[in-house]
C-alpha cells in the first residue's frame, strides 16, 4: 500500500498480539519458508501468510527458525526483554485502530509473533485512514456467466443492457495475455468463445455477436451481443482473485453519460485484498 494518509512517527511498546498478521516479504533468506518449500519472491502472499499461521500453531517449527544464526540472536535479545536494534534499525509499523502491519522489522517481529513475546518496541507511523485491514472473502467457486447489448453507430455506443464482468488478478506469475491484471469482459476481449486461463483454477471466454441494422449507404449501424463466462474452480491457485459485475449502461463508453466510477458487485473475492485497494477501484479506468 502507498504511504499517503500517514502521520508522523512516535517510538511506543507494542504488544506483539496487536500486530494483526504475520509480514510475509521475508526474502530468501528465512530458514522456515525454505523448510516450507516456500519463496518469497515466487509463492502468493495468500500462500506465504497461510503457511507462516498455521506454522506458528505448532513449537516445532521454532526450532527451524533458530537455525539461522540471525534470528537465533534475535531470539537472544527477545529473551533479555528487549527489542533487537531498537536504537538503530528500529521495527516499524503502520498502525490504525489499536492495529499495526509492519513496514520494517519483518522477521523480528516473524519471530516474535511466533516465540510468544509479549512486547516489543517500534517506531509507528498512525494512518489516517485504514487500508490495510483484509477484505472479508466472499462468494464460492463455480461458473458465472454474463451478458449484455448495446447498438453502434459509427464511434458512438449507446443503447447498453445488462451486466458487464470485470475480473481483477494479482499473481506474481499471471499468464502473458493476462499481463496487466485488470481486464474488462467485453467485445475487446473476444476470445472466439475459447476459454483462457489467467491462473491454474481460473480461466475465461468471451463470444461476440454481431447484427446489423441499418442496410443503407453511409449508414454504419450494427447491435453487438457479447456473452462472457468465468470459471472459478475449486481447489484454484492460491492468490488475489476478484471477479466483480456492473450496469452495462454505467460502463464509461457504452453508457449515456458517465458521473463517477461504476457501482462494482463483487460475485466473488479470494486472497489478501485490503481496504486500500477499495480505493484503487474507485479509479480504474482501464475500458476496451
């Protein structure tokens, strides 16, 4: 998330159960995602944030962390009652609500989320907006299938009925013609009715259909049908998927007239999406 809405930072004590989520950017380095079979830089933040909670429910795996001679240090000063580097490579964190996600600090505070330690100090910088608290999941898997009409005249499109698909992918290994994640199911995204997959477990089609009206010279005018399927399986990568329907007639270019964002309805949503991309929504004006 982007650093705007943040205030000045204040050194406090912070209780470690306050820090909501385990930071998953640990690098290559960490011992228990290469114990895991996990990469930072290639597995999903969904994966990561899975694998590092459910490996905290077990003490065993702290025997993995302490391998590693730097968080066996860490794990040396947290024993001590105090906070590794706090001087002069302090944990930092954004905080809002009594909440805190960290920014600096990741496998200090990794290790002490995991090691039971109570509190810890950090520089934290206060939002004065939340945008990073999780999105609740919604929806289940399943097909979902759309549909809408408009008329075309020359450059002009007016005349648009029904729903409108718009599916948002962030996955660090998209598919090449799914490059930049963000992708409305219109007749731009004709696929000839073959389907395409984005990622293992979700894939789409789009079939375009078109009538012309107006048979007489200089009369360019036609009625376009554009039917789009999403499949969403059960048991699909691990990763942010969220597939969302507006008004045809509110879709800037197919509409009357355009006042703001359309109204999204999300039909399905998975993974680590945060209350700042609600925001990034508002201004997606990615059309055709």
């Amino acid at each position: 998330m982007g650093q705007s809405g943040v205030s000045g930072p204040e050194r406090r004590v912070v209780r470690v159960a306050d820090i909501v989520e385990f930071p998953t950017a640990l690098g290559s380095r960490c011992a228990l995602l290469r114990e895991l079979g996990l990469s930072a830089y290639r597995d999903t933040e969904e994966e990561l944030l899975d694998a590092l909670t459910r490996s905290a429910e077990d003490p065993r795996w702290l025997e993995v962390c302490l391998t590693d001679s730097r968080c066996r240090a860490f794990w040396d000063v947290f024993q001590q009652g105090r906070t590794p580097f706090a001087e002069f490579d302090p944990v930092r964190l954004h905080e809002h609500g009594g909440r805190y996600w960290v920014v600096e600090g990741k496998h200090r505070v990794c290790l002490a989320k995991r090691a039971g330690v109570k509190e810890l100090e950090a520089v934290v910088y206060p939002l004065a907006e939340d945008v990073l608290s999780l999105l609740p999941r919604q929806g289940e898997p399943g097909c979902f299938r759309f549909r809408f009409t408009c008329q075309r005249r020359g450059r002009k499109v007016e005349g648009a009925r029904g729903e409108v698909a718009f599916l948002w992918v962030e996955d660090p290994e998209l598919s090449e013609s799914f490059a930049g994640g963000q992708v409305w199911l219109t007749a731009s995204q004709d696929t000839g009715g073959r389907f395409r997959e984005v990622v293992p477990g979700l894939r789409y089609r789009v079939s375009v259909a078109r009538k012309r009206l107006c048979w007489r010279p200089f009369c360019s005018r036609e009625e376009i049908a554009v039917d789009a399927e999403v499949v969403v399986a059960e048991g699909h990568r691990r990763t942010k998927i969220w597939l969302m329907t507006v008004r045809a007639a509110e879709v800037p270019g197919l509409g009357a007239g355009f006042a703001g964002p359309p109204a999204f309805e999300t039909v399905y949503r998975f993974g680590c999406w945060r209350r700042g991309h609600l925001r990034q929504l508002r201004h997606v004006y990615r059309f055709f």
